[in-house]
DNA sequence: ACTCCAATGTAGGCATCGACAACTTAGGTA
DNA sequence: TACCTAAGTTGTCGATGCCTACATTGGAGT
C-alpha cells in the first residue's frame, strides 16, 4: 500500500455503488470517492475519462447482475415467466438508484453499445421462455422477440412506476401481478374465463 | 424593463423548457437561466428556492400538457385507450428531457404529492375508459383502476424502453402495438382468435 | 542485475455551479 | 406621501469536474 493503490478500478466501482445506494446518484463524486479511498482527487481520471465513464460501468456491472439472477429463475416457460418479471422488481426494489443508472439516456456511445447488448441478453431470457411456451401451446404464434419485447415492456413499466414512487408497495405487487395476468392471457392461444382483479 | 423584470417566474420557467429540450436536464442551470434573462444569478432564488424546485414546477406543467393531451383524445373506449397510448408515447419522443424530469424520484416532498395527483389524473382518463369498456362489454369485470393501473404500467414501460434508446423508432411502434394488442386481448372477456405479431 | 518507460498517482489550478447573506430598488398601499 | 415588502443585485463560499504538469514505481527487456 504506498504509492500506487493496486487495484484502484474495483475500489472506485466497489465505493460508488455503496455510495450510490445510500445517496443517491447526485451523492456520487469522483473527488469524494477519492477521499474515501485515501488517494489524491486526479487518481480516477486514470481509470475513467470521466464521471459518466464511472457510471457507464456501474450501469454494465448492474445489467450483469441482473442478467445472472434472471437467468436463475427455475420452472416451465411460464413460471419463469413470473419469475422473472419477480425477479427484476425485487432488483429494482433494493437497487433503485442502480436501475436509474443503468437506463440512463447520457451514457457515452461506446458504452451505450454495451449496455445494449447486455440489456439484448437478458431480453433474451425471455424471448427464450416466450418460445418454449409456443412449443407448449401456452403462447401463440409470432415472432418470439416482438412478443417478448412487449411482455418485458409492460414489467418494466411497473418498476419505473414502483421507482417513481407512483405506486405504493403493495400497489406494485398488484400492479405486477395483473399485469402479468392480463399479458398472459392476451399471449395464450385460448384464454380462459376471466379471473376479476382485485 | 427596469430593475424589476415582471414576470420572471414564467420567463425562467420557458427558457428553462427550451434548454431542457435542447441541453438535456444536465444543460441546465439557474446561472445560466439567469444570464439567458438578463438578470443576475440570485434572482432566481426569489422564485425558485431550488434548482430542485424549478425543475419541480417544470415537472407539474408537463403533467399538466400531457394529461391535457390525453384528455383530448376522441372515440369508444377502445379508440381512446389506443389513442392515448399513441398521444403518450408521441408526447414522450417529442419531449424526452421533460419526461425524465418528470418522473424523476428527487422531487421536494410538496411537489412530490402534487404531482402524484396530477399523475393520478392523468390516469383517471384511463380508468374511465376502461369502465366504458366494462359497460361495453369489452373489458372484463374487476377494479377499473387495478386494471387501468396495469394497462398505463404497460404502455409506460414502452415509453420508457423508447427514451432509454432501447428501442429503435420502428421497433418501438411495433412494441406499442403489441403491447396493445396483447393487453386488449387479455382484458377482453371473450378473446377472439390470436393475429400473430410481426 | 540494470535501465528505462508506461502506468499510476499527486498537486495545483480553473471555470462553473448552487446556495447563502447583505444590500438596493421600486410598486402598491395605508 | 411615507413606507414596507416583494423582487432584483452583488459578493462570497465550498464543492465539483476536468485539465495540465509533475512524481513515483513496478516490471519488461536487455
């Protein structure tokens, strides 16, 4: 531990995301970061260009994550489905600031591509239960990516309300559940009688 | 045009409009506002006591636009929740910055409620086009606002993926359409036979 | 083992910003 | 007509992001 920190990169990224989580993206900066690590203020511009760079990889660390706990939800199509969508608005719920991050419009480009392809990758979780539940009968015909683009969409629409803190809690669980009932069974090929909300 | 501008309130209130549509939320600041205005750099503060609050008040009248927007909005029940998904999403590409705004969490707590109810509002129109769709028999039976709630979830999420440039400008009119076509056919109480997406 | 260089960290400085305080102006009203 | 308060001004402070010039050091190449 003396002149050069050693591992500098992790220890900004590790920091940011603590403060992140307990003030918010507006309590992040580079200099206070630097402060917390014991090193001098110019020390992060050697391992991002800039502030957004910083943000840039924590927005691709979040998607990672997130990737990986959707792709450990377990069960048929459908219950991965509902897991998934559960999933992501738990991840949502304890990563709120994150998730801000990560949908940020002003990423830089290079950055952006990534987040793309990362975000491609979890749609994929998806677009691969939507067309298991084709090969089950359980969802009907199209193409796979458009449908589950469009499932995706509407969870996501009840995390960012959820985040907005448009819908109380146990607003959002509601919210999240039919939704879910009303996109399953618009997907199914011969929905069944309706079951009421509420 | 003495000392005293006359209506600064509302001239901040503009300019700071169109910097947000041009700069991005982060091109904006008070200082500049001020320079823009011919005014010095605290006259704002007797108007705004934040930069916080101004974007507050920014915040309140987009509702306010949008809501006006979707109140417009002609026909069934059916064409009017077609119309006002199409009105929200032409509303957002046309004024992304002021929709970040927004719907963005670090509100003052008093703004915070006022544009809870301005949003509730918003959502009203949805609510009483899903009753006119209950009476109709198009919509199934439940809690109007549960299911308007989860209907608005969805096209919002659309919206969102779209400002967030996960979505190209055809793919996210493909994914509107979907997600409306989907979430019409669930609520449905009798669903006729699917049209495959794409 | 020695040299050197590129990566990493430091130090200082600059422009900008938001917020605050003390002071000034003027328009409306008692 | 006098004044009082809303509205605007000026000056200042601390913080921040970013840039440039400089210092250190570990490790690659001989």
């Amino acid at each position: 531990m003396g002149y050069h920190h050693g591992n500098l990169r992790d220890a900004l990224l590790d920091r940011a995301e603590q403060v992140l989580a307990t003030d918010g993206v507006d309590g992040l900066s580079l200099r206070a970061l630097a402060r917390d690590l014991g090193v001098s203020h110019g020390a992060p511009a050697r391992h991002f260009r800039d502030k957004q760079a910083l943000l840039d990889a924590l927005a691709l660390a979040g998607f990672r994550r997130l990737e990986e706990a959707l792709a450990a939800c377990p069960g048929n199509w459908s219950d991965r489905l509902r897991g998934i969508a559960r999933t992501y608005l738990d991840f949502a719920a304890a990563n709120p600031a994150l998730l801000a991050v990560m949908y940020d419009v002003k990423h830089h480009p290079e950055a952006s591509d990534a987040l793309r392809a990362e975000a491609e990758r979890g749609l994929g979780q998806v677009v691969d239960a939507v067309r298991d539940g084709q090969r089950a009968g359980g969802v009907v015909d199209g193409d796979p990516g458009e449908l589950a683009t469009a499932l995706f969409a509407a969870v996501h629409g009840v995390v960012q309300l959820a985040l907005g803190n448009l819908l109380e809690p146990d607003e959002t669980d509601r919210a999240l559940v039919t939704v879910l009932t009303i996109s399953l069974r618009g997907l199914s090929p011969s929905p069944g009688p309706a079951r009421p909300a509420g």
